[in-house]
C-alpha cells in the first residue's frame, strides 16, 4: 500500500475553530508512520519555535517523543492521528490510536532490545499521560519550552536513560490530563 503524502511534510490547514498553532496529521498503519511522523514534528515545531530560546532541544525532544508515541501505536495498535499544539509555555504532543489499552511503563531487563521507549518519553517530557475515549486512546506528552532566561533545569542525558540510570519517576502531576 502505499501512501499519497507530500514529499516533505507541511501542518494541516487548520480548521477555523483551531488555534494558528494546532496541527493534525493522520497516521498511516505503516512502518513509514514514525519516521514520517518525525519529520512533520520537526518541520513543524522548527517553524513555530524559531528565534525561540532553546527551540532546537525542545524540537529535538519532540521528535523523539514523536517517534516513539508513534510505535508505540504501530506496534499495539493502529495509529489513528499526530496532534502537536504549541502553548504559552510548552508544547503538547498527543498520538491517537483505536485501542483503549492503555500503555504501562515497564522496567525493562538490561538485556532486552526494546521496552524504553515509555521510559524515554518520561525522561524527556515535562509531563506525560493517558486518557480513554470512544473506542480509543490518547497518550500525551508535554514540553516546556524553557523561558528566555533559560532553562529551570538540565536536559536528561540521553545515555544515561538508555541504560537505565535516567528519570523515570511518575513525580507529582507527571500523569495528570493536560492543562
């Protein structure tokens, strides 16, 4: 099957309801469905976030999130929509998909080959959470973008989440519906 997507993504024509800065994307059930996802986020929140302090980290983490929300989807489920919504202070990165299961976040043996992509997504959010509806399921993550005195507190790193030594602690509000 193949897909009539534009070679290079571009946000959805808002609706007239919508916020400027509010895009949709709907999600193929293919493999190509993340890393499309991916490039949309970047073209996207790159767009939004320029001349912004610290944009590119905040774009950085939002494709990474992006990618693994998205197969997430693909692996559990099928992937029904992207919604990036850019806020006063954060950015807002919500999948949809058909199964109302919601995910767990596991520990992971230092052996397995997958099984952190939850954990990479709380290492990196501000926020992160869940929610049913009608024969469905969200699962969000937001961002903050930091202020232009710069940021509360430092990125994660990377490494250290990958081989277990990053946060992964719920902390207060860390699954509590977006604002």
């Amino acid at each position: 099957m193949t897909s009539d997507r534009p070679a290079s993504p571009a946000p959805s024509a808002a609706p007239p309801h919508a916020h400027p800065h509010d895009a949709v994307l709907p999600l193929d059930d293919e493999p190509t469905a993340a890393p499309f996802a991916r490039s949309y986020t970047v073209a996207v929140l790159g767009r939004w976030l320029a001349g912004r302090a610290g944009h590119a980290d905040v774009v950085d983490a939002a494709a990474l999130i992006t990618t693994e929300l998205v197969t997430n989807a693909l692996r559990h489920s099928t992937p029904d929509t992207l919604r990036l919504e850019l806020r006063d202070t954060c950015v807002l990165i919500t999948v949809t998909d058909t199964n109302t299961r919601l995910p767990v976040l596991r520990a992971p043996d230092p052996g397995d080959t997958g099984g952190r992509g939850l954990e990479l997504v709380t290492a990196f959010a501000s926020r992160f959470g869940c929610r049913r509806f009608t024969g469905r399921k969200a699962v969000w993550a937001e961002l903050t973008i930091p202020s232009p005195a710069g940021p509360q507190q430092p990125p994660p790193d990377a490494r250290s989440v990958l081989v277990g030594g990053g946060k992964h602690e719920a902390g207060p509000g860390r699954h509590n519906t977006p604002a």
